[in-house]
C-alpha cells in the first residue's frame, strides 16, 4: 500500500484557495450593493430640496405680492356696552277672587288679550245680594223713624217756646233725632259694603294684558284664601329687560345718563339682528357682590310681540358717539410682538408696516385713534406673504375668494400626476390580458393593431402558395 502525504497536502491547499476567492467576490459584492444603496440615498436626498424649491418657484420673492386694500373712512361710529339680560313683564298680576263663592262663569279663553275692567269670571251673587238688600231696606227702616222724630221735636220746641210744654222735652227729643241720623248713615255704609261686597263677585280684570292658563274650572267653589287664583295677566306691550354690566362701566353708565336718555338695542337668536329698540329707565342702587355686576332695566315698546318674559337675551347699550372717527376695516388691524400694526401701501406699491392705536374694534370695523390718515391706503387681504418692504399688486373688490359650500376634490401636482400616469400605464400594461380595453391597456392594443394594419399594407396581398413571406425568417433554397 502506498501512501502519498502530499496528495492530500495539495487537496487542502486548493480548497483554501477556493475559499478565499469565494470570500473576496463576497467582499465585492457586498460593497458593490452598499455603494448603489449610498448613491440612492444621496440623489434622492438632493432631489428633495430640488422639487421643494420647484414648488415654492411659483411664488418669487422679487414678484409683487397680490393683495387687497382699502381707505380708511371717517364717520360717526356709536359706542356700545354689551350685556346679559332676561325679559320680564313690566306688570304681573294674580287674578284673585275677593269672595268665597262657587264660579258660575268664565268669560276669558286661555292666551287672550284683555283690557282692563273686563269681567274674567262670575261668582254666584245670591248671597251677597240678599245681603245687599238687607241692608238697604234697614237704612229705610231707620230713615222712616228719623221723619217721625223730626215731626215730634219740632212740636216740642213750639210747645216750649209758648211755655206750654217742658224744654227739657225739647231737648230729649232734639238728641233722638241726632242719633237716629246717625243710624241712617251707618245703614248708608252697610249698604256700600254690601254693594262692594256683591261688585266682587264678578271677577275683573286690574290690568291689560295677556292671560295665562286657567287654575280654576267653572263650577268649583273659590275662596279669597285660595293663593293659585283664577289666572295670571302678564302685560306684554310695553315690556322690561333687565340686564347687567360689569362694575368697570359704572362711572360711563352714570355719565352717560346724566345727559339723556340712553338708547338700549335686543338682539335676536342669531345674536346679530335688531328685534327691538327701547330707552334705559332704571339703574340699581348697588354692585351684586356676588358676580360684580349691576342690573339695568330698560323698557321696549315691543309692537310685534318679539320679546316673551323668561327669556335671556343679548344687549347692547349706547353711551356715546365718537364724532368723525377714523375707521377701518378688521382685517387691515395685525397683531405683532409690540402691538397693532398696518400694512400702509405707499409709493410704488411698497408696504410700510405703522404701529396703530386702536380706540374700539367689531367683527368689521375699528377705530384708529393715532397710526393712519384719511389718505392712507391700508392691506386688508394677502398678508401670507407680505412683510415690511414687499411690493404689491392691488386687486379688486370681486376678486376676493369666496368660500365653497363644501370642500372641493384635491388636485395633485403635474409632476405627481405624470409619475401617477406612468405607474398606471405600467400597471395596466402588466395586466394587459385582464383589463382589456381600459387605460394604457386599450391604447396598446390599438397601437398594436394600427401596427399590423401599417404591415398588411406594406406587404399587400396575401402570397401564393410558392411565394415566401416578407420580412420572415425563413431561409432560402
């Protein structure tokens, strides 16, 4: 047996040469792979800030801005002091019976307007009335024997002015026709208590106004006591708003007072129209401590029944008016690090940003008190990109954007939209067989059979049977 040491020696040492040529083409490949993945990574990263700036290329900065302006104007601008209120009846009345007695009518329908005097219910009167003329019949009674005496003492005083009768007489009798006089006049005041007494059993109205719901049904026995009563009247035409302000606008309040009557405005549900207009009539004597405010009342004429007692509402109330003020729009007022600012267009079209003093300020106008003229023409429109020195364009009025009733469909760039139409198109070329004639799909085949169709005329007419095909990859005999 033979034995060859370096066979083996050789064997291995081939292996390791293998393995370490396999090790390097590994080595290169892996760097190969790493160096693509870095170039990737750098030209996607550069081509960000690329399309970034392509997008925001539309809006140069060395272009003018667009925006819109107006002019301040000068007018006379009213001072209002908001608040709180709630409307309350100016009078309200509980409708009671001042009789016991059982109700035998109900003259009133439920919500009805009723002036006063009318009569609102009925008591039975049987009682009171027989009260009445008992009364009345006692004063004749007693009227009856007053005639007597007064016949009697004028034959006494005869008898003893001729010495004939006794003066003593006289005198008795003079002084039972006194006290019988004053018994007919006690009967005369029991007869007006009996006739006030029966006068309450029918039920009137003290008040006009409106009549709430019934609280007693015809037929039921009523009694002075009864603390419901037969209904309440509210009266609704003139009516009160009571209202507050804060402690702060005391002193204005009271200035504003001192000069006239002040004007008190009710807004409606929608916090912004005018229902109705009245005047200031009471301020309270104290601050509630509670919530620091003060009550007001005003009262409002209320001809169409705008206003129902219970009901909170908006108020404003006129102090002053600030005579031939500068006012312009909301919008041209910003907001900076230091305080309100304008955006003032002067020559050229080059903005100048002012510092402002506002005096009041709506959802529409402010009043500048110190910052602008009544020549200035201020920016109300476009301050995305506007700054202190930008040179503008001035629209007009229609051009102002308006706002869409609903949110409109998004559009993409052009860029996106072409990148969209190409993975698209690749899409639909890949499923070519399952979506036939729709998108990139259709317009393939069409072009496929314009193809054949531009062949078919190149090669004319079908071939006889010895004639080879044109353009085929037959080989020639």
């Amino acid at each position: 047996m033979l034995f060859k040491p370096e066979t083996n020696d050789g064997a291995k040492h081939g292996t390791a040469k293998k393995s370490r040529g396999r090790g390097y083409v590994m080595t290169l490949i892996t760097l190969a792979i790493l160096g693509g993945l870095g170039y990737l990574g750098w030209t996607v990263m550069h081509q960000q800030p690329q399309q970034a700036g392509g997008g925001r290329g539309q809006q140069r900065p060395d272009l003018p801005v667009p925006v819109l302006a107006a002019t301040p104007r000068v007018q006379d601008v009213p001072v209002y002091l908001d608040g709180v209120g709630a409307i309350r009846a100016l009078n309200t009345v509980t409708v009671r019976s001042q009789v016991d007695g059982k109700l035998i009518a109900v003259n009133f329908t439920e919500g009805q307007d009723v002036k006063k005097g009318d009569v609102l219910g009925e008591i039975d009167p049987a009682l009171y009335q027989a009260t009445y003329d008992q009364a009345v019949a006692k004063k004749a009674q007693d009227e009856a024997q007053l005639a007597n005496q007064r016949i009697d003492l004028t034959r006494y005083e005869q008898l003893a002015a001729s010495n004939a009768g006794s003066k003593q007489q006289a005198d008795t009798q003079r002084a039972a026709v006194a006290q019988t006089e004053a018994l007919v006049k006690a009967d005369q005041a029991a007869i007006d208590n009996a006739a006030a007494t029966l006068s309450y059993t029918k039920i009137v109205a003290p008040i006009s106004g409106r009549v709430g719901l019934r609280q007693v049904d015809q037929g039921n026995i009523i009694h002075a006591s009864d603390t419901t009563g037969l209904v309440v009247i509210t009266q609704l035409q003139p009516i009160a708003v009571w209202f507050s302000l804060p402690q702060q606008q005391i002193m204005r309040v009271n200035a504003a007072a001192a000069k006239g009557a002040l004007a008190v405005d009710v807004f409606g549900n929608d916090g912004v129209t005018v229902i109705d207009t009245g005047k200031l009539t009471g301020i309270d004597n104290q601050v509630d401590q509670t919530t620091g405010t003060l009550k007001l009342k005003a009262e409002f004429p209320n001809a169409n029944y705008q206003l129902w007692p219970g009901q909170f509402v908006n108020v404003r109330l006129k102090v002053e008016t600030l005579s031939q003020a500068l006012v312009v729009p909301t919008s041209a007022v910003q907001r900076g690090p230091i305080g309100t600012f304008s955006y003032v267009i002067g020559a050229d079209n080059v903005v100048t940003a002012k510092p402002v003093t506002v005096t009041q300020q709506n959802e529409h106008d402010a009043v500048i008190a110190s910052g602008l003229t009544a020549n200035d023409k201020v920016v109300t429109t476009g301050f995305a990109n506007l700054s202190d020195g930008s040179k503008v364009i001035i629209g007009r009025d229609e051009q102002t954007p308006s706002a869409d009733l609903a949110p409109r469909k998004r559009s993409r760039a052009p860029d996106a939209q072409k990148k969209d139409g190409a993975k698209e198109g690749a899409k639909d070329g890949s499923k070519e067989g399952l979506n036939d004639g729709q998108g990139k799909d259709g317009e393939f085949r069409a072009k496929r059979k314009s193809s054949e169709g531009d062949q078919k005329g190149q090669t004319g007419p079908a071939p006889g049977p010895g004639a080879q095909p044109s353009g085929s990859g037959a080989k020639q005999p």
